[in-house]
C-alpha cells in the first residue's frame, strides 16, 4: 500500500514537473488542468463583442503562419471553438485577462482588447511549442489569470549608429507583442545619421542620413514619413506605442551636417555635437521638427534625449548668443543653459499635447511632473534615480547594468560593450530587482516600468542585432511583466530553452546561452 501511495505521488509529481507552464513571460497564475484540446481548420473563431473582430484576425493570420492551419472567424456559440470576450474581470488593470484552455473550447476574456491581445499572444505561444498530429496542434489545458506589473515594458532600438530598415524593424516588434512589450522606444537621431524624414527640411535626411557608425560615407538611409506611418500602424495592431527620440541639445552631429546655421559647436572628440541654445532660430527650427514628428506618432510622447551634453557644449562659453542668453535670462552657467533650452523644447511639446521623455540628467529639473518621464539609465548614479523620484517624476528603468543590450552577455565576447568589465549576462538580467534601489515605499507607483536600450555601435548586421537582443528579449520580458515573487530562475531557463527552438525555427541568429560555441559572434564588417 505504501508504496502504492509513492507511485502515485512520484506520478503525480512528475505530471506537475512536466507541466510547468512554457509562456514567456509566465503568467502570475497559471494552474495546469488535466486534458488537451485540438486545434485543426475546422475550429472556428468566435468573437463575441464586434471591436474583436481584428484580435479574430491577428489570431487567424498567426495560426496560419506559424502553423499552416486556417481558422474560420464565425458567430454563434458551437464547440469546440476559440471564444474570445470582452468582460470585467476581478482584476483591475486594463492589460489583465484570463485564458482559460479546456478539452471542449478556449475562452479568452480581458476587460479590454488590449487584455484580449495579451490572452491570445499566450495562447500563440501555447500553439506554437505544441506537437503537430494529424488531428491537428494538441495544447494542453491551463487555466491562466494574468495581469503585468508594470505598464511600460518597452525596448529602444538606435538606427543612427546603423541602419536596419522597415523589414527588421517589423520583425523586431512582431517578437515584442508575443513577448507582450507595448513601448517601443525609436532613437532616430544622433551623431552618425539622421533617420526620419522632416519635409521641412529635407537635407536633414539627404546630408544627415549619410553615413553611419562603421562608414562615414555610406549612401543615405532613413525612413520616409510613409515608411514610418506604416511602422507605427504595425505595431498599434500590436498594442506597441511607438516613441520616437530626437536628441538634443547633444548628439545633434548629422543634424548640423545638414544645417550649420544651429550649431553650437563641439570638442575635439565630438564635433559639431550641439545645437546652439543661443539662437531663437535654432528653436523655430527645431519646433518645426517636432511638429511633423509629432503628426506621425499617435503616442502623443517624444523623447529629447538631453544626455551628456557636457561632452560639446565648450564652444556655448564663446559664443556670443549664448552669452547674451545667458545674462537676458540670469543663466549662472552651462547647466543652466542646458535646462533652458530643454524647458523651451518641452513647452513647444505641451503646445501639441505631448509628453516630453528624457534620460536622467533632467532628474532635477522643474519641468511639469504629469508632462514628462524621466529614464534612469546611469546605473553608476542610483542618486539619479532617487532624484527623479523624490522630485515627483514618472520614471522608466533601464540602468546600462543590466539593461543595455550592446554590451557582451559573455566573457568571451570579442565586439560590444562593457562597464569596469562587468557586462549583461542573461541571469544578471533575469536577477534584476527593485528592492536594493533607492525607492521609497510611498513611490513605486512612480516607477513605469522599464527597458532595454540596444545601442547599434557594434552592430552593422541584422544577425549581430538578433544575437545581442534574443534570447535576453525575454529576461527582459519577465522582468517587465511577472510579479518578482513569481520569478525564478531554473524554471525560466527551462522555458528558454522552449524559445530557442523557435528562433532557430524562425532563422533568428540567437545566442545560446546553454551553449555558447554553438552560435559563434557575428564579425563586425558581416553583411546587412
Ligand atoms: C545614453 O546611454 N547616453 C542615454
């Protein structure tokens, strides 16, 4: 009898090991049931409230692609079927849903279509890691009831250092909805090439877009207004703001290429590296920018960088403009300049209702706190981010240790970066928690989320991008979604092992943390 009863339990807890649940980010509930349910081309969609109709349509097309099968989108309440629902559910966050999977039918509710998307982009990655019999892709049972922890859970992609254009870009944030990222964060101006057409002032793109990080002399790259349109409504389908940034007053250099009237000089190892805050045109200029910008982006937020400006402003001391701003404005030094200048910028982004974005050196400013978020991004400088917190600011997190995706993830790494050598590694990454960083108890509901920052300096091909992003995309996902108390480390490793099937499914060239000479560094002069 005894050992009867230990059969059974070994059983029993082999069947619960088996079934860990394999979604990325995990879920904050997720049970297993007993039971599979089959989907094949004779299940059909059904959407029961009319705005569903274009999750109906996301979930046909991903099935389609990733598995051949055709769904039909029908009405009516015939099983099996997929239902998907609009209803309000116990938890109150707008992203929550629950996927409820059963041997008869799949119920997807949230209380909005955004929480929908999230509950089929759960059920994808459920499809997607399930065997493909003759009966068609057989899921396993789940009873899932989820909701993110944090609201901004979003990647930044520099194509000034390099250029990788509409089908990459695609690409990209077709793995961040199945990984249930909604912030895209688009730095399109900087040093090496200006990257987003402004009809205004077309040799921003025609002078400014040539050239980039490894080829001062590369043919201009950018993308058209139309171009970025298109972006935009891909990733909204994917409930994906996208968030453009146009640097400044620092890192104008390919914007100064093409238009020297507003340059406020560099130094000798940054030429040509600000605007000149002394000029009233250079804001009339740069207003204009924003204007057209600000037509393209429906997300209503653009980042203006302001970073390390301190790197070229030396020539302000000189310039004659900038004196005079500077005793018409009481402006005590270059710092204060700086904060002018940037409160200026800010208001020409109120007038067009948007929110101003900014990294951590505008921790301190006085700038409205219901208008503006602070990304806190020197890990060296936590007081940064205690700064922006006790000053009231929204802030997003993404400290270079452990979320800048250009540096190495390996000792043996030969091309990216490093911090006092130290570097992001996927557990690092995975590690990372808000306890051991000043914030008060009283202020996390001040801490939007967080992100990565993928830095293109060491990545002239598609293939050194996808291996310096995948698989860390999902240490950062579940640090963005999944409540730190659900976390764990053995388990998630198991269920990236899941994910890197499908990357090499996919001809995604990912580094295999498992198995590192498996995958070798792409060489820095490899193709586009
Ligand atoms: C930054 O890395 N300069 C924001």
């Amino acid at each position: 009898m005894k050992n009867k009863l230990l059969i059974a339990f070994l059983f029993l807890c082999s069947y619960a090991f088996a079934q860990q649940c394999p979604i990325i980010p995990l879920p904050n509930h997720c049970e297993a049931v007993a039971g599979s349910f089959i989907i094949n081309s004779s299940t059909p969609v059904i959407f029961e409230k009319p705005e569903l109709q274009k999750e109906a349509n996301y979930l046909q097309q991903e099935v389609l692609k990733t598995t051949g099968l055709t769904l039909s989108i029908q009405s009516g309440s015939k099983l099996p079927a997929i239902f998907l629902n609009i209803t309000r559910l116990s938890e109150k966050n707008s992203s929550a849903y629950n996927l409820e999977i059963r041997p008869t039918g799949v119920r997807i509710s949230g209380s909005t279509e955004q929480g929908v998307f999230y509950g089929l982009t759960s059920l994808m990655q459920l499809v997607r890691q399930s065997e493909i019999k003759n009966s068609g892709v057989v899921i396993p049972c789940w009873n899932i009831k989820d909701a993110p922890r944090f609201q901004w859970r979003g990647l930044m992609l520099d194509e000034s250092r390099h250029f990788f254009g509409t089908k990459t870009v695609k690409n990209i944030i077709d793995w961040m909805a199945y990984y249930k990222f909604n912030k895209f964060h688009w730095h399109l101006t900087d040093m090496p090439g200006w990257r987003i057409e402004i009809k205004a002032y077309p040799l921003l793109t025609l002078v400014g877009g040539v050239g980039n990080y490894t080829d001062h002399l590369a043919s201009a790259r950018y993308y058209t207004q139309e171009e970025i349109r298109e972006i935009v409504a891909y990733a909204k389908e994917r409930f994906i703001d996208v968030i453009p940034e146009i640097d400044m007053p620092g890192h104008a250099t390919a914007a100064n290429k093409a238009y020297p009237a507003y340059s406020g000089g560099g130094s000798a190892k940054f030429p040509e590296f600000t605007f000149n805050p002394g000029k009233d045109s250079t804001y009339l200029f740069l207003s204009a920018i924003l204007k057209e910008t600000d037509a393209l982006f429906p997300s209503q937020m653009i980042h203006l960088g302001g970073d390390e400006v301190h790197f070229g402003n030396e020539k302000w001391n000189q310039n004659e403009q900038v004196k005079q701003l500077m005793q018409k404005n009481n402006l005590a030094d270059l710092v204060a300049v700086e904060r002018y200048f940037t409160k200026r910028m800010a208001d020409s982004l109120f007038v067009l209702n948007n929110k101003v974005l900014l990294w951590d050196e505008a921790a301190d400013s006085d700038l409205p706190r219901d208008k503006t978020i602070i990304f806190w991004w020197r890990h060296d400088r936590p007081q940064q981010l205690k700064k922006a917190l006790d000053n009231g600011f929204p802030v997003v997190m993404c400290p270079r240790l452990p979320f800048y995706f250009d540096y190495v993830q390996d000792s043996t790494q030969r091309y990216g970066g490093r911090w006092d050598g130290k570097f992001n590694p996927i557990d690092k990454l995975y590690n990372f928690s808000t306890s051991t960083l000043p914030i008060g108890t009283n202020q996390y509901n001040q801490i939007m989320g967080i992100q990565a920052n993928l830095w293109t300096e060491s990545m002239q091909s598609k293939s050194k991008l996808e291996y310096m992003l995948f698989p860390r995309i999902t240490a950062l996902a579940e640090d963005a979604w999944t409540n730190e108390d659900q976390k764990d480390l053995t388990g998630f490793k198991e269920r990236v092992k899941g994910q890197l099937k499908l990357y090499k499914k996919d001809d995604v060239y990912y580094y295999n943390p498992f198995n590192p000479s498996q995958t070798p560094e792409p060489f820095i002069g490899s193709e586009l």
